[in-house]
C-alpha cells in the first residue's frame, strides 16, 4: 500500500478484535514516529506502549469518547518534552504520531486518535516527568468491522468536505 493508499484507507476505529499486534508490526509503527521530522531536528517525544489490560481500562474511564480503549490491544501515550521544545513539541508529537496512525494503517492496523483524557491521570498512572505535555492518545489494534457502527455512521453523516471548500489558490477564497 502506497502512502497516498494509506490516507484513504484511515478512518477512525472504535472496535477492536482482541487478536495481538506482532511486535515487528509495533516496531515499525514506532519506527515511523521516531523518523518524523520536528522542528530543529530536536524530537521532542516520547511515546509509552500500553498493553496492560487494567491500565487500559482505566484510560477508557478516563474521558468521555475514550470508552472503547479497553478493547484496543494497544494504546499509545504520545508525550512532548515541553522543556526540550516549547514552542513546537505539540506539533511535532502531532506529526510523529500522524506518522505511527499511516504506517498502522499500512500495516493493517486500525487507530483511532483520542484527546478525551485527563492528562493528571495519565502523567500520575505512567509516571510522565513533569516537563511533559500528553499530547493525544492511540488506539491500535485490528478493526472488528462488525462492531465498529459508530464509525460507519459518522462516515456516512459527515462526509469530507470537497477540496474547494478546503484550500485555495494564492489567496483566501480563490479557487484552483
């Protein structure tokens, strides 16, 4: 599957088989995130790979859209170094882990982006250094295609908006 294939395929999944990912699958994923480019060539990240079925469950009661985390075989704690990069450490766990959701994908492999957490809780539960920032949570897993309706719905009622209404050309509002 080609980068471009990748994107396509991405959507965000919500149900999980419990089949377990292949560490050589886990590494690449990682792989790619710490191949991500980030301002200064600082890599302000650190991601903690949580497979620990309780550990789970406690981020699933951890925010409100975040429930199905303790189906997902895998979620990954992405953190950014406030101290190493201030300005840009959000932004560049954002593009490292944007990385790890297109080489999941790749890899057959669903994610689904979560930012419904309380960060307290998680620093406290995964003993993150005060000088870092918990950026985003993934889930990561194989879909259970059969389950995951809330996912197929939200397809179907907000559908991407077309390219025009997205981008434009030399200006704000000049078409391509």
């Amino acid at each position: 599957m080609d980068v471009f294939e990748a994107v396509q395929k991405r959507r965000s999944i919500r149900a999980y088989d419990s089949t377990p990912i292949p560490n050589e699958k886990l590494e690449r994923i990682l792989e790619a995130a710490r191949l991500s480019p980030s301002a200064g060539n600082v890599q302000p990240w650190h991601f903690i790979v949580i497979e620990d079925h309780e550990k789970r469950k406690k981020l699933a009661k951890g925010g409100r859209y975040a429930r199905f985390l303790k189906e997902s075989p895998i979620v990954i704690v992405g953190c950014g170094d406030q101290k190493a990069s201030s300005k840009w450490c959000m932004v560049d766990v954002a593009i490292a882990m944007q990385n790890m959701v297109l080489t999941a994908t790749g890899e057959g492999l669903g994610t689904c982006w979560i930012g419904s957490f309380n960060e307290n809780q998680v620093k406290e539960m995964f003993k993150i250094p005060e000088n870092f920032k918990v950026v985003a949570l993934l889930a990561v897993g194989y879909p259970h295609e059969k389950l995951d309706i809330l996912g197929k719905i939200s397809h179907v009622i907000r559908r991407r908006k077309r390219l025009e209404r997205i981008g434009s050309f030399e200006e704000y509002g000049r078409s391509f």
